[in-house]
C-alpha cells in the first residue's frame, strides 16, 4: 500500500534509539524526508548506516535538547528555512522510576518542562505551516501508563495524561485545516528503556532481571514483547494520506495488555 508519505518532510524526536529511530527509519522507508532529532546523534549516524543508500539519503540527523527551550526553538527555526513540517512526532525519553508519593517537586517541574511543555511548544511553532498547507500530522507518543497505570512510574503516568487532554483539545481546534492530531499507546515494547526498566524494578525487589520480565510477559496476551517496527507500522499509517480521518483518537500498541475496553 502507497501510504502517500513521497516528498513530505517528518520531523521525529527522540530518533537516536527504540522507538523514535524505528518510527524515522519506517517513514524514510515509505518515502519521506526526515529529519530525525535527539541530543545524541552519533546513534542516530549509527543505525543510520544500515540503511540503504537510497533511503539513508532521505534521513537528516538534527540535535535537540527537549530539557533546554532554546534548543527546541531553534530546531523550529531550521525547520522553518526548509518550508516547515508536514508530519511531526513527539517522542521523549521516559522519566526516571518513581511513586506517587516519593517524586520530588523539582523533579515533577524538570520533567513536565521535557516531556509536555516544550513538546507543545515545538508543535505550536511547527503548526501554522500545516494549517496554511491544509494538510499536516501531528503524532505524540505516549503510554499505555496513561490509561492503566505503571507501577513505580508515576512520572511517566502522570505527565504523558497531560499530553492526551492538550492533543484532544488541539485535535478539534485544526481538523478543518486538515491537519490530524493522535496519540499512540506503547504497552511493553523490546527497546532498551525496557531492559532499563526491568533492570530498576529486579534492583527495587531483589527479583532477578530474568524474573521481573518474565512476570511481565505473563501480563500481555499476546505473550510477548511488542517489536519495535509494529509499533514504527502504526505511526506511519497515522501518518499517510490514508489516515486523513482519523484524528483525536489514542490508538493502543500493547498486545491486549490494557485491560479496559
């Protein structure tokens, strides 16, 4: 299926690495130009390298900070000379493991500036191009954390909720524009912030690594970890010409994890 993806310009953030690199590799495959943001861009170049010459040339590494709004400015400003974003995909790195009652204030206000705050900020400067164009794709990455809450990551639960009240708001407020605002849902996804997790949680309970994943597993359906291009596969059909109804929706990639219908 032609996703319709030829020629337009993505920008995804948090590119380096899981997720974000497997959603910027899958849309370079479909056809378009992106430009694939993070604080660390030898990774980027890295699994940039694999690819094939034809779709290697289609990504831009880019640097971003989303801790420092004048990184985040700056990026938009680039974007601007290169005639604006047609597909931006917000994806941050996850917070450090903490519960409701530990996490201090300062590391609540650090974090919501990273994760919520300045990823708007991002899309209010990059929104006026789609909506002038009629066409445009705004993709925020979450959590399933926002509907069933994680354990140990109340962080990540609290400040991604945020993020799904702003997209539905916005959602209505540019749809006759043409441009379509969703949220994607990752349940337990093989990527590196998951050994990460598994190996916070092992050090928390004095369960091996082993253990911890394993009880996890047990917890999905499916009975096994998601991989990383079926969740980048459902990105880019939010992204394609065939998606130009859906919007305001939050699209779940968890094997049947969640348990609320």
């Amino acid at each position: 299926m032609d996703l319709g993806l030829s020629g337009k310009r993505a920008l995804v953030l948090g590119a380096s690495r899981g997720l974000g690199a497997a959603i910027a590799r899958t849309l370079a495959v479909e056809g378009a130009d992106v430009v694939a943001a993070s604080r660390n861009l030898d990774k980027i170049t890295s699994w940039t390298e694999a690819l094939p010459a034809d779709v290697r040339a289609r990504v831009t590494p880019a640097a971003i900070d989303l801790f420092d709004v004048a990184s985040v400015e700056a990026l938009a400003a680039a974007m601007a000379t290169k005639g604006g974003v047609d597909i931006l995909v917000n994806n941050s790195g996850g917070p450090p493991p903490a519960t409701a009652q530990e996490a201090p204030r300062e590391t609540w206000l650090k974090q919501f500036e990273a994760m919520a705050a300045n990823l708007i900020h991002l899309t209010q400067l990059l929104l006026p191009h789609m909506q002038e164009q009629g066409w445009g794709r705004v993709i925020t990455v979450a959590s399933s954390g926002v509907e069933q809450p994680i354990p140990r990551l109340a962080l990540s639960n609290g400040i991604r909720s945020a993020l799904i009240g702003w997209s539905k708001t916005l959602s209505s407020e540019v749809a006759a524009n043409g441009v379509t605002v969703n949220v994607v849902l990752p349940g337990r996804i093989a990527t590196e912030r998951i050994a990460e997790l598994d190996s916070a949680n092992a050090k928390q309970s004095g369960k091996s690594i082993e253990e911890v994943a394993k009880s996890s597993i047990a917890t999905i359906p499916a009975g096994r970890l998601g991989d990383p291009q079926e969740f980048a596969d459902v990105v880019a059909f939010l992204a394609s010409k065939q998606a130009s109804y859906v919007t305001g929706t939050k699209m779940r990639v968890d094997g049947g994890a969640t348990r609320s219908v």
